[in-house]
C-alpha cells in the first residue's frame, strides 16, 4: 500500500476489469473478469483510487434476488467486488460498497444482493447484509454464500471500519 488515502467515484466498467481479474480470476486476463450484467444499461461501478491506479472496485445493476422473487422491483445485485491484496483491511472495500449502496438508495432501490466469496463475508455483514442458505463451492472459485440487504431509502450508510 502507497499510502492510507485513496479517493472513491464513479468509474466506467472497463476501468475495474484489471484488478477484477487480478483479483478474482488470477492469471487471466482483464476481459477474464467480464460477468453478467457488466453490460446492463443501468449498470454501474464504483472505484477506490490511489493517485490514477484503482485499489479497489465495485459494480452493480439491477437483477432480482433468487432467494426473494416477490421483491423484483428495486432489487440490485453487486458483482466485482474485488480490493488489491496490499490495501484490504484500510477501509476501501467498505468505501467502495458505501459508494454502491449509496447509488441504489439513490436509483430507488430497497434490496442489495450479491454471492460473496465467504472470506469477504465479514464486509458485507458490517454493511447489513445477512446470509441466507449454506455456503457453496463455485465452480474455480471457492466457497460462497449468498448475502442481502434491505435498505431503508432514509437510511444512512455507516461503514466505518
């Protein structure tokens, strides 16, 4: 880590496939690390930056929870969600998760939703998420679960670590 300040913003898509896949598909390439709903109209992606070089990312778009199919409208998922190895534990994850939230309370969303790789379980707990079922081995990927949140429309995020 270059230094504990890093800025947090709005960033195209492209921007967060080198550290996606460096992070979640490591060997492979940037496109390796393109999902789906990278390419949804509504998607978006959030990046914490230090200096020009992104340290950690997020991206989400519109998609209902399979655990809550009554709930379709103003459901969001959240995919990409990746922090270089060198800054974890320094606040950019909750940063970049604030960030995403923050846009979905703004879009008129009420539910997060995300399959988390279960050592991230943590981060999503401290942002209101719970787990729902057992965890799962996904594919190449290690063990996940799924996590959701409601959030309230007035309802501040508070992630501080």
């Amino acid at each position: 880590m270059s230094g504990a300040a890093f800025a947090v913003g709005r960033v195209p898509i492209a921007d967060t496939l080198a550290l996606r896949a460096k992070v979640l598909r490591p060997g492979g390439p940037p496109e390796s690390a393109r999902v789906p709903g990278d390419d949804h109209p509504e998607a978006a992606a959030y990046a914490a930056r230090d200096g020009g070089e992104i340290v950690g990312c997020v991206v989400l778009f519109p998609d209902p929870c399979p655990d809550l199919p009554g709930r379709a409208a103003g459901s969001w998922r959240i995919r990409g969600m990746a922090t270089a190895i060198g800054w974890r534990g320094s606040g950019v994850g909750s940063a970049v998760l604030d960030a995403a939230l923050a846009h979905v309370r703004a879009a008129g969303g009420d539910l997060v939703w995300c399959n988390a790789r279960t050592p991230a379980r943590t981060l999503y707990e401290r942002a209101g998420f719970r787990q729902v079922g057992e965890e799962w081995i996904e594919g190449d990927f290690g063990l996940h679960v799924r996590m959701w949140c409601e959030l309230a429309p007035d309802q501040p995020a508070n992630l501080s670590v």
